[in-house]
C-alpha cells in the first residue's frame, strides 16, 4: 500500500484479509479500537474509522459494551436505496451471474395495471430474472416496466446489464416504494432458488418513479437463509 494511502485503509485492507481467508470466522471478535491503533501507530479515531467502514459494508457489527464481531455475511441489500445487485454482489468480494428467463411484452392483468399505474391490457414489458452469488441463487425478480419510458428495455442484453442499471440509466430513480413480507416457498420458486420448500422467503415489493413518472413494478424473493434487508437512517445535527 502507497505512502499516500489513508492509514485507515491499511487496517481496513488488515481486517478484510483476515476475515476473507477465514482467519477471523462468523462471530470471531476482531482486536479492539485501542490495539488496532496501537499496531498501526495511529489514533483511535482513525482505527475507529476503518472498523466503522466494516460495519456498514456488512462485515462487522458492534455490539454495545461487548466488542465488535465478524457478522455472517448473508447477502444484503439497503431499503432506502435501490442498488445495482451485481455490485452489491462484487463489492462483497463475490462473483456475480445470472439467469434469464423471460423478457416479452406482455397485456397487463388486473394486479399489475394497479401496481404500475396503467389501464387493464395495457402492453408493458416484463423480464423474469434468477440473480446468482458464487453460482448460488440469491434473488428471484419478477419485474413489469412502462415502455412508455424505458422503450429499449427488451432489447437489452441482461446478462451482460442487470434491469436495475438499464432503469437507472434511463430514468434516474426519484423515488421507491418497498413492500416487505415474509412468504412461504412455492413449488416453482424453490426450484428457481434451489431451496427447500419449507424454507421462508423474504418478498420485496418495490415500486419506483422518476420524478413524476412510475417507472417499474418488481416483485423480488430472497431465500431467507441467505438474504437479510438493511434499514440504515443517518440522523444530522
């Protein structure tokens, strides 16, 4: 690492290196703020900082008068934000891959005209995606877009851009809506996610817009052994 690198990346890179090659495993409690300071001739507040950048990448979690912790590392995905899957999938040091199985023009039915905002039978696009970490499915997303805004959606090659960055390039997200339940595990969506049927899911709704524009409708399924939503507000005095 250059001289010209900030010392709380030496110990962030440190701890990542630790973690990753399973020198300190799930639950494994990494050396405290005093000593990584100590080691690294810096000061608390700098060790403090590459901890604090650990933890809200999902590496680390604090835990209140006991010591901070390597967490499990389940995928992870924010609800405040609609975020790309293959980076959040990449920037946890994973390989990313998909399958696509379908991407048509479809009549909208009944739940789908009320959900996107447009009349019964109305064409819209739909594309049905199985996101994958490491080969494993983490995310079964069942999405309908207005083609009124994204009218190149269908021609995209989705194994190469995921729908999230074929949205985001053409109607920069305004606003999201996210509806949160657990679901039970179908025949069809246990197969797609190699998952026992008894397994729970997590089911996201999510609805976004650009500016007054609503963009798309995705129902996406995470098996709930191997996803976990984060809710993160940042208060500023």
């Amino acid at each position: 690492m250059s001289s010209t690198t900030p010392r709380y990346k030496a110990i962030e890179a440190f701890l990542l290196e630790r973690i990753q090659g399973g020198v300190f495993p799930v639950n494994h409690q990494i050396p405290p703020e005093e000593q990584l300071a100590r080691d690294f001739g810096v000061s608390r507040m700098t060790a403090n900082k590459a901890i604090q950048n650990l933890v809200q990448k999902g590496y680390l979690v604090r835990q209140a008068g006991h010591g901070t912790f390597v967490t499990d590392r389940k995928a992870e995905s924010s609800l405040h934000e609609v975020m790309n899957i293959a980076s959040e999938v990449r920037e946890r040091g994973h390989v990313y891959g998909n399958r696509v199985l379908r991407c048509e023009a479809v009549a909208a039915d009944d739940e789908v005209a009320l959900r996107l905002g447009v009349r019964l039978g109305t064409e819209v696009f739909h594309s049905v995606l199985v996101h994958l970490q490491d080969g494993l499915p983490i995310q079964l997303e069942d999405r309908f877009v207005n083609p009124r805004w994204v009218p190149h959606y269908l021609a995209t090659d989705f194994t190469q851009q995921t729908p999230n960055e074929v949205l985001v390039a053409s109607c920069p997200i305004s606003d999201v809506e996210h509806v949160v339940e657990a679901v039970p595990a179908d025949g069809l969506i246990a197969e797609l996610l190699e998952i026992d049927p008894l397994m729970p899911c997590l089911s996201v709704i999510r609805r976004t817009w650009s500016d007054d524009h609503l963009i798309s409708y995705a129902r996406l399924i995470h098996p709930g052994a191997r996803y976990k939503l984060r809710s993160l507000h940042t208060h500023r005095k």
